[in-house]
C-alpha cells in the first residue's frame, strides 16, 4: 500500500529533544520529515553541521546513527519557518519560544509539543495516549475559539506521565482521592545545554527541581478530569509531590501512596493495571507498546535501568505494590517511565499516530 | 585534670562500622579502647593484619589514618571475650551474632549497639541524644527483669534517625497523625560484605532495602512514644515508607510529607526545630553537635553530598519546607542525615557519654 | 533449510556471563542449548528458581528477557554433566573449577571457554576471531597430544581483546616494536559475586585488578604470535599495562602508545584498521559485525557508553589517532571494546560458528 | 607577632577555582584579602549576591562556609580593578580575560594565577613549590624587560602538577629519557560554567580534553628545565600523554610509565620519592603539607578518593611502582594529585607564600 507520507517537520531539532523526535520518526511510514528548525544560531547550516561544534565533535544524541536524509537539510529559522505546506509540527523548543512560534503554525496545521507554554490553557488537552483520548475533542474547541486550521496538543510533563499513567485505572474504578508522590529524575531530563553538570549529581541528590511539582500536580488532574464536550474539569483528588533529580541517565522513578475512595484488593489493583489500555494498544499504531502498563512482582523492581526501554520505551512498569494502612483504601508502589521517550519524543508521535488516525491531522 | 578513662571494647571492629567507632574513639578522653572483637576468621590475627587482604590491601575505610596503637591489639573472638574487666561495649555486629553475644557481655557492661536485635524488645529503649533521654529509666527495668549488672541500648536503624530527630519538636508542640517518607540511601549502609554492587546503583535506583521500611515505621513510634516509668507506649500516629538505594556514598536523603494534629505557621515549624535539643546540646558533650536540627532556606539544599558532615555529622539538615494543602495541617519537607555518623557509631558514642554522665556507665 | 541444530551446554550458567551466553544463543539457528550446569548449589533446581533469590528477585542480567524454554530446564552438576552426547560446551566458570571440568568435557566434544585456565598452555590457542584463525590448526595438536575427541579454545581476556585486534593489522603491515596500555575498565567484568562494589568505584578509581596487566601482556604476544603448524612462537614486541577500573557499567576503554617498526602515515594506519577483517566479516557469520574496527574521526570519540555496542558489541571502535613525536614510528590512539559481549560470551560463538563452519565442531 | 597583612585580590571571585581562594585564605595569617573582582555581570553586586541565583541558590563551593567578612565585599569589574594599592593578585579569570587584566596588575605588584595566558612566555616561570624555585630568578628578568614593578607567576596546569613534581626526583638522580602518561581527570577541573555535564560522564568516559595534553607535555619540560639566569632551557626528555574524563569529582589519578637515562632498583625510586622536597616543607610554610610525596605500598593505592587530599590536598601520593622491562631503565606507577588544591588555587598560594618569604611580594 502506498499511502502517501504526511509533512513534518522538527522545531527545536538541533537539541536531546529534538534529536529523540528525528531518531524515532526516521523510516516511520506516516510522517516524512521534509523540514528541521532552530534557532538563529543555527538557522542557514546544514543539519550536520548544525550539531557539530567548532572542535569536530559531532553532538548526536538520538538512538541510533543521525537518519543520512536529514543530515544534509537546511535547518530553517523557527520563527520564520513557513508552516502552510505542513501536515504537522512536532515542537521542542523551550517554553519561551514556544509562547510565539507555535500558534503561527498551528493556524496552518497540527502541533505537537513538548513545551509547557499552552499545557494550562483551558482550551488546550493533556492527551495521554490511551488515557483521556476523549479530551481530544477539546481540540475542536481550540480550532473554533482561535480560528485555527491547525491545533496546539502538548504532551504533559515527564513526570506526570507516569503518575498519570498509574492512577488512571485506579481513579476510573476505585476512585483516587488523595497522592503524595516522590520522584527520582534521570538527568537526560534537563537536556544538554546546560543541563545537569556532574559536580551536582555524583556523589548527590538535588533536591529541587524549579516548578516540576506544581506542573505535576496540576497536569495530573487535568489529565484525569472529565471533558464534558465544552472543557476540562479537572478531577478532584490532591496531588502533593517532592522532585528530586539523581545520577540517572534515563528514565524517572516514582514513590507513589495513594488513598482511595473505596476497599480494594491487591489483586484488584493489579487486575485494573494489566487491563489498562488494552483496547488502545490493539489498534496498533505504530509507536504504541504492546501493553501501557507492566506489573513486575519481583520485590525488586522496577528498577530504572532494566526497566526504562519497556516497550520501546513507551511502557510503565509497576511494582512494589504494598497496603498503606490495612483497611484497603491506602496502597504505595513504585513506578519507571521513560522521561525522553513516552515522556516526550515518542509520546509526541504515538499521539500524532492517534490523531492521524481520528482523522484531525493531514 | 587526670580522669581515668573508661575501659572500652569495640565488636565487630573489622567491619566497615567497627571501624568508624575505632576513628571516632581515638583520643577520646573519657572512653579508652583495650579490646577489639570480630568473628572467628579474624580472631588471634593482630588489627592491622586481620584487615589486611592476602593481596596486601589494608581495608581501613575509618576517617583518617587507623590508629597505631589499635593496629598492633589482638583481635579477639567476639564470642569468648570476656567483658567482665570493661565498662562498656560497643557492639556493630550482625544481627544475628548480636542476638547471641550482646546478653553475655549486658551481664558485665553497658552494651551500646548498632545491631537490631533487641530492638524491638519491651524492656529495651532505642535512645537518640537530645529526644528521648527519659526513656533511659527503661535501662533499669531491663537490669532488674533481666538481672543484669549492665544492659543493652541499641540506637535505632540509620533512615529513622533523621526522620525521628525532625518530627520529634513537632510533635511534641503540634501532634503528629500521619506521616510519608520516601528515602534515598547511600550505599554505605550496606557496609562492604558484600554491600551494594556497583552494577547494581551506577545509572540505576535499588528500589527495595528489605525490611528497612518496616524498622523505621515501628521504631519512629517507639522513639517518639511515652515512657511512665514502666514501658513506652509507641506514640500512635501512623508512618509510612518506601526505602531506596541510590549512588550516594555517605548520608540519606528523605523526602517526608507530615500531617498535623493542629494548624501552624512556617515560622512555628522552623522556629520549632531550630530550638529543638538547645539544652541537650548546652551539655557540651564532646560528640553532640551545636545544633541537632540546622534549617537550610536555600531552595536546592540539602544536598546530601554538601550536607551530611554538618556537625561532623551529627547534624540532621532540612529543608525545602512547603505547605502540603492550605489549611496548616500538612507540610512537607527534606532532610539529609548521615548514616554511618549520627545513625550509626558516632551516635552510639554520644548516648555513652550521656549515660554516663547520668551515671549508668562505669 | 530444516538444518538440525548441534547440542549445546552452558556451563556457568547461572551466573553473568553464562546469562550473556543464553541470550545470545536464543533463537540461534546452528546452537541448541540443552543442558545448563553450574556449581553443586544450583543443581537440581530448574533454571529460573536457581536464579531467583529467597527474597523472591529474579537475577536476570541477559539483553532481552530470560527464554522461556530455557527457564524451565533444570540445572546439573558441572562436575558430574555428561558430555558424550553434546556437540560444543561454552564454558564460563571461573578458573579453578574450570581446570578441572573442562578437560572432561573435551574428551567427547569442542569446549569453547572464557576462562583462564588452560590460556597458557603451548598447545592451546586463543581465538580471536578474524584475527588468527590460522591458529585454528593447533587445536588437531591439542587432540593428538591430549587424546581427546574435542578441544579447549578459550578466548583471550576482555582486555586483550580489544588492545589485539587494533594492533593486529599494525603488527601485519607495519611491525609492532612496543605497546604502552593504560586502560579504564567496566565494573561488568567482574561479575557480580561478589563484582565491584559501588563504595569502590562511586568517585573513585581502582588502580589494581589483580593479574590482568600480565594477562594482557603476555596473551597479546600469542595472539599476535606465529604458527608453524607445531607450535606458536609469541609476538616479540613487549606489552606494557596498567589496568584501572572505572565507574562504567559495561565496555572496556583503553589508552594505547605504540611505536612501530617502520615510519607509517596517519592515512596508512587507518587504512590498515578499516581494511581490517574483510575477509572474515563477510564470510557472514551469525555473530560477526559488519567491521571488527571502526575508526571514528570526532575527536571526542570513543566514548565507551556511546561506542561499545557498535556491531552488536562485536566491532572494536577506535579513535584520537595521533603522531607520537614526529618520525612516523610512533602512533597513540583510543579504543573502546565491549568486555562482555566480543570479550566473553559472544566472541564465544562467534569462535564457535567459525569451527563449525571450518568443520571442527559438529 | 603582630606582624600587618599584605593585601591581596582573588580576581575571578565568583567561580569555582575563585571560591577555592577565598575558603583557602580566610584566616591566613599572612594575606588579607581586600578585594574582589569578577566579570561586569557581577561588579557592584555584594560578593555573596553575586554568587547568589535568582531562585535563591547560594552558589559558594569553596570548602567550609563562605567568609563573613568577604560575604559583604563588593565585587569589582576585574577590567577596571586599580592594582596600585594591593600587594598580590590571585588570578583564577579564563585565559582570554587573563590576557588582559594580568598585566594592567602585574605593573604593580605581584599576580599569581592560574590562567594558562602567559605560561608559555620565555620571562615567565612556572613556579612548582619545592620543585624549581630556583625558576624564581626568572621573575626580575620579567620585570626588567617588563617594565613592571610586579611580575605574572603562573601555576602549572592541574594535570601537569602531580606529574613533574613525580618526575623532579627522577629526573635530578636519574635522568628521564622518555615518559608516557594517561590521565583519568576529575571533573572540578572543567568549573561549573558550564563544567561537564552529566550525560557525558555516569557510564561514561570522556576521551579528549581540548589543549590539555599539549600542555602537560610542555610545560613538564618546563618545569624540569635549567635556568642560568637568563632563561629556562626545557628539559629534553619527551612526554607523550592521553588525557581523559571521568566520574571523579577531585583528584587527577595518572598511569605513568617512565625510562630512566641509567638503571636503578626499585630502593632507589621509593628513596628519591621519599626524600624528595625535605629541604623545602621543613621551613614550615603555612599550606605546606608535610611530604610532598607520599608513597603508599598497598597494591590497591593510590585511590583518588581516599588519597587526594593527602597533605591537605598539597601531597602527591604514588603507589603501584613496577618494573617495566628488566633492565632497571623502565618504570611504571601511578599517582594521584588533588586538581583544584595543589594543582590549582592552595598551589599558588603556597607560591605566594614562597615568594613572600623570599622578598618578591609585599
């Protein structure tokens, strides 16, 4: 079948994020990436040349060997790259940015995007493939309230992927009513420049992570609220979290306790986890895992190194299920999920995939 | 002035934890080291050679150089020392072998131990300096039930030092009802045989310590639990953890989120734990510290590398104090604790000079 | 092709590089593995429960997850395992019992082993593959001399292997004269029991690893060493090493200084290195990667966590060629090669599937 | 004695080898530092505002707490810093700054740095602390050509320190004939702006560090060469080195390998080390260690993180000593020497105090 490969270019393509977006969309069958942007700096060079630095060393960072097709692109300037003969844009530039340049592309077609500028704009979803598709009908609320050909859908925050990821089937049929949460973050998290140097993670913890658990907190119930056809009421539970960032190359773990409205069993919890998504992942979209959640009985796992790539990636694995209390409303656990990979890149286009498919892009 | 000092053993004084007792105790003025213990492999070998490998390694992990005069003491069978001759014990052995050899020498000495094995017994306190100093009267009932001219007073496990020493002011001045601690613990903990193996925390996260989680949980409730004179009622609000192992060398890191009996302030929260121990401390004991409690208002402290020798280590460190909800019941906070100092030899040392400021030693 | 499978053991196989050896033979269509052997505690027990410890971890360190047909055989004696009906024996127990097993199973069949234990002896061989498999002819001397049906081929230590194959086509086409080697070791190479401990090699270096420098320095001059059908007569350039190791997961990066027979240009040297093995690779053996030497021209190349899975861990990458003074003798350059893959379990079956091949096993 | 303090100017204040100046000299009985300097951003900002980030992270690094009397200075333009009322400069700004601000200080009074800008001058000296003070002779050569009533006096680079001053004793005894030298590099060396990141460095070793080995090869032969009054004629032997990264936050540990003009025993290196430099730590300077070489016979020492700060950080230790060939003319060993204290701003402090002691400062 030769269907023809929908337009897409890369904001932000020359940094870690940017990168994950070109090693994971080069071969896809759906998206062609015809277009790479960047800053100023960059704009005019060649994509290689782009991410080589004065002394030779050439900074790629993505899975495998920089895709030879984009290699040799112009990269384009991101505030004046021409938008109106794209399918979709999938953006990673850092919040500011952000802000300007992706509503000029989305009056002319889709962004995805990693960035947090529109994440709390109340005609803006948090889609979580598998989770809230729902909300994507909030996208047509979007397109008609701004005028938009296009839309803006961020992917939420790392950090609530997981934590969002976990709950969802716990809210839906037990009802969450209380979450204290604990991360453990992979330094990939910060990207490159600066990024996390050395000096503060060998041998240490950083303690804080400036605004990860106000964005946490908040994504968390926005993900998990109800869209009523007109917004987002976001659910009601609280969430209070402590970020932490440790010598971790990839991939978050999370220390979760959970109050519940109603007794459940263990089995109970585990039996809502391992149904989770299943009806999301048969429709095999490319990007998708075979399961979104993985339940790991060994006391001693999830750990995050041998558990990060499950799935591709794209997979949070669950374990250390213990009672909180004995009256079967309180539960912990731990969690791994893969900040650069379900966290962002990927998720980005596993999204895209299902949007594609709902008929809202191309 | 030419006091006499006190004749001290150290068990287990080949291990990683024996030898911090061993540096700790050089040149202390009022406890003398005249014997040294360990297993039956060590036993009759001089020090310096029972931890010397065949492959001419001298394991000394002690802070600064071993102490020449303890490099050339025999080392005795932990299970034949006589402990008839000494005023006290300080005991790191296993917890099984402390099961056995820590009553023999109680008949004699005072036996201050790392080990848990008697931990959890009814007539036996888990003394930390400056908290809970009245439930030294327990060391009585233990000597008469137990008819023991000496007793055992084990400090408690490493992660609940920190957390005890800052809920102790809260909770006398405000009421603790529920307490969650995620922890992040150095790997010396372990000690050396085998402790933890570099494949296993290098890019990674242990995300199990067994039975670690259970020991803080009960032993906070003891710590902070009311003596009247006969036994110690455990103090009844809950606690509940989730222990992790990361790549830290030294000291642990707890993220806790605490809920309290009554509203209060920020400034009653610090102002509570910067008083905290002020009398204790005024006793000038030579390993107390100036403070048991220091508020750090920096936003990225504490950082256990930076953090964990204030006080030469006997300092507990917090910060990133934040309400949890609006109502002044709930905050949470961080704190770093080292754990083979305060939560380990060095306070042991300390609750022997207390005791034997009160008396019960010597 | 409805080829039927030779039978194969893993003998060691509970422990790294045995699991190395399982995932690496899954699905392999010329190696059946039919028996599993390990030491006496193991036997008896089905694969997956000998791996799992009482505390309910599953000690499973392959790529990829644990073969579910291998999860259920259960695992034998190494001392008593009957050899007669196999084909081939991989062989990764540590040196002592390797004396004394190996022997026995190379009466009935091939033993291909990492292990030590018999490298030095004059009519042993050590493969490395592409290399000097002319060397390939002692093992008929081994049998005539031994009276065995099979043979024992070990494989060079994983430090060799590496610091071999890029001075092999140097030693060819130019003379090697001298080699200085300073190499940075991952902590995999010592396994994990009891492996390297994290309080060793978290802001540290450990400057010693116990007789590998000779290792290195005496094997180097066998491999590189001519046969003249009887017997190999060493290399005769001396081999100077210190071997370090460092906080690296897997991958061994070497520093090496070698000067040469003959003055050479910087383009002849990398010529030699990329011409190298051509032959052999395309041969195309299951195993073996497209190059055994790749030369990556960024200076800051290569970087062990960046390059070690080159070739599926088989290739050899090198970099930061530069003269060493200026007449052309003399040469220092980088290289980083996987210790666990092309130094142990997989460089094993590539050996293997190059005797089958040459008719020497099967 | 109530003997007045000469003032002095840590220049480059605010970074991290700044920092290291400041925690070295507080207290130092002969220095009083009066002034600080840094780039415009931080000019006119109270020093511990500077250091100060706008999330309210105080950024001191340097040992112990950050000085209460400097914390109230307020930092000056380095450009624009007036020289003419101090007596000594610590310099620790970038080369290129350095090139610059040196010698508008240098016209009147003394600059001791650790900028690379003039070290490479034929006036300038590279003064190692009991090493080649005679070196000391080619300061007034500076001034006279100079013009200058102060001089520039360098440090040599952190790498170069531990190397040399290994090599002093050798050289003068001896004779070296030819040295190869790998580096494993602590990554404090590279600052904090931007330092090296972490992504580099977990799992990871970093082969190239730009200009480094260049340096070192230069500047040991500096070091070691002959002044005769007029100028410095470097030493001839060649030094060929690899200079790399790691996951070490202080301390440079270096793999020597050395050939000496004329064969001696292993006696005779331990003694020349033993011996070395007693002449100089005997006059007692303040930063001073006691031995400027210690030689440590455990197999298994020297270990960057237990040895680095032998001496107060101002020791070099070596260990590992080997034959490397038979013939009594090849060495080998390995050292490690703390980058940011000897090697960086104690190191020239030292200096300072030398060359107060000699008349040149003050």
């Amino acid at each position: 079948m030769a269907t023809k490969r929908l337009k897409a270019a890369v904001v932000g393509a020359t940094g870690l994020a940017g990168q994950q977006f070109l090693a994971a969309l080069a071969n896809h069958p759906q998206f062609q990436v015809v277009k790479l942007a960047a800053s100023k700096r960059s704009a005019g060079k060649r994509y290689q040349d782009a991410i080589t630095t004065d002394a030779g060393q050439v900074s790629w960072y993505g899975d495998g060997r920089l895709p030879a097709d984009l290699a040799t692109l112009t990269v384009q300037d991101a505030e004046a790259m021409d938008a109106s003969d794209l399918d979709v844009v999938f953006s990673c530039v850092e919040s500011g940015p952000a802000k300007i340049v992706e509503p000029k592309y989305a009056e002319h077609c889709a962004v995805i995007s990693t960035a947090s500028a529109y994440r709390y704009e109340d005609d803006v979803p948090l889609l979580l493939p598998g989770l809230n598709l729902e909300h994507v009908g909030l996208l047509e609320r979007q397109q008609e309230k701004r005028g938009w050909k296009g839309f803006i859908a961020p992917n939420p925050n790392c950090t609530t992927v997981g934590l969002a990821m976990t709950l969802a089937p716990l809210h839906r049929l037990f009802g969450v009513k209380r979450v204290y949460m604990t991360s453990l973050q992979a330094v990939s998290g910060a990207g490159r420049s600066p990024g996390v140097i050395a000096l503060d993670v060998v041998d240490n913890i950083i303690p804080y992570i400036p605004g990860e658990e106000e964005k946490v907190e908040k994504e968390t119930q926005k993900i998990l609220g109800d869209f009523d056809g007109d917004e987002i009421r976001p659910a009601r539970f609280s969430v209070s979290c402590t970020c932490t960032r440790v010598a971790v190359l990839e991939g978050h773990t999370e220390a979760v306790f959970v109050q519940l409205e109603r007794p459940v069993t263990r089995d109970e919890v585990v039996g809502a986890w391992r149904k989770f998504g299943a009806e999301f992942t048969a429709r095999g979209y490319r990007t998708a895992p075979e399961h979104l959640i993985e339940v790991n009985e060994d006391p001693y796992r999830p750990q995050v190194r041998l558990d990060r790539d499950a799935g591709g990636g794209m997979t949070t694995v669950v374990g250390r299920l213990r009672p909180d209390g004995d009256d079967g409303h309180g539960w912990k656990y731990m969690l791994v999920s893969h900040n650069t990979k379900m966290g962002a890149a990927k998720g980005c286009i596993l999204v895209a995939e299902h949007l594609l498919d709902q008929g809202l892009i191309g």
